[in-house]
C-alpha cells in the first residue's frame, strides 16, 4: 500500500484548453476495427481453440430423431413429412 501511496504522492497537473497544446508529429494511430467491442448481438468468441475443441474428434452431429448427421429439427426431410402425414389422418 505504500507504493501506491507514493506514486500518487506528486500531484499531477491539468491538462487545460485543447486548443491551447502544442501540434502533434508523431506517428498516426489507426485502430484495428476488427478489434472493436460490438454492442449488440451474441459475443464473439475470445478464446483460441485447440484439437480437443474440432468436430473431427468429438465427431459429427447427429440429428436424433432420424439418427442422420450433419443437420438439425428444421432442416430435416424425414421428420418434415412423417409429422405431415401424421396430421392428414
């Protein structure tokens, strides 16, 4: 605690006026938009993955009601006609 004590021991002087500075030479920044925080939607992912983390080793996924792999409820042909065929009778 007494480090922090003595680093903000000194004051520290205002800034003032913007207009009031001197010119900046140095080098231009540009921000990398990539890098952004979006604000609305899910997320994205931060963290890298590794070969425990691919489909190749845990498998592909399969739709469980017609044991098929590769896709779910609303892209599934069998499931679509037999719950038709159901309500016709």
């Amino acid at each position: 605690m007494d480090q922090v004590r003595h680093v903000y021991r000194a004051r520290f002087r205002p800034l003032g006026n913007p207009t009031t500075w001197p010119a900046y030479n140095g080098p231009r920044f540009v921000p990398n938009l990539f890098l952004r925080r979006v604000t609305k939607g899910r997320p994205r992912m931060t963290c890298f993955l590794n070969e425990m983390d691919t489909r190749i080793i845990r498998g592909p996924r399969r739709f469980r009601q017609c044991g098929t792999e590769g896709h779910s409820r609303s892209r599934c042909h069998q499931s679509r006609g037999a719950s038709a065929g159901n309500k016709a009778q």
